[in-house]
C-alpha cells in the first residue's frame, strides 16, 4: 500500500458513498456492528472527512457532527463538536492515515467556530486518541456491543 493520499472534506454522492463503503468494510463487516445501528440520521447532516489513494481508492473517513446534531453527544455545549465514525481500511493501516483524518476533522470544527471536539473512543483505541491530544473522561460504557470511553481535545 502506497503512502500517497489526500485527506478533504466529502463533497457529492460519490464521496459519501466512498465514506459508507470504508465504514461498512471496517465496522459492519470487520467488526460485526449491524448495519443498522451503523447508519443513522445523522449521516444525512455531517460533515463527512475522507482519505484517498492518489489512484482515487478511499483509504478512510470519519464524521464531525456540530450544532444541534452534536449536542447530545456533547452534553448540548453549542462550541463542541462530536467526531465518530472514524475508519481506515485495513489494507491501509500504518500509514498515518486515521492521525492525517484526525486533524481534517478538527480543521473542519474551527472553520465552523467549534472550540472543542468530543468523542466516543473504543477503549483499545484510547491510547491513539491521546497521542493526538484528547483526554478521556467519564466512565466506560457499551455502544454497539463494544466499551468506549468518551474524550475530548480542546482546538
């Protein structure tokens, strides 16, 4: 796998469909989470973040959820958006690929006037997401029949 990508935001049905194809393969599919508590309504109003291949193939994506959407995941502060659905195809892990979707996703909430992200981690990824700045808090609790924890980075 080429180390050569792009991080944007999704714009169009391509893109979306792009960002619902590497979802599928890592959380339906790798991970066994049904298909219907993948997609919800929110999807229709995020901001959707995807990484390609200079060849065009979608390596990741993830989600920023912001305003009236993110407020209960937030704890309903306005300033605060929630980041999920975060994925890397598996052919592309290593590659700094879910770090480089990480920051797209926080440049996203600035350009909106967010100052904070939220998020709800599986617990084995807790330490990625400290690396990169955010800080768990809360107690640990199942989503999709995985613990989680949630965390949060201030901008």
């Amino acid at each position: 796998m080429t180390a050569s990508y792009a991080v944007r935001e999704a714009v169009g049905t391509e893109d979306r469909e792009a960002c619902f194809a590497v979802r599928r393969e890592v959380f339906v599919v790798e991970q066994g989470v049904p298909q219907e508590l993948e997609y919800d309504t929110y999807d229709a109003t995020a901001v959707h973040v995807l990484a390609v291949a200079a060849d065009g193939v979608p390596l990741g994506t993830g989600r920023l959820l912001h305003g009236a959407d993110a407020a209960g995941k937030t704890g309903g502060e306005a300033s605060v958006g929630s980041l999920g659905r975060l994925a890397v195809a598996k052919a592309a892990r290593g590659l700094g690929i879910g770090a480089a979707l990480v920051r797209g996703i926080e440049d996203v909430a600035r350009e909106r006037g967010l100052s904070a992200v939220d998020l709800h981690a599986q617990t084995h990824a807790l330490g990625f997401y400290e690396r990169l700045g955010y800080v768990a808090y809360g107690p640990e609790f199942p989503d999709a029949g995985m613990p989680h924890r949630a965390m949060r980075r201030t901008l």
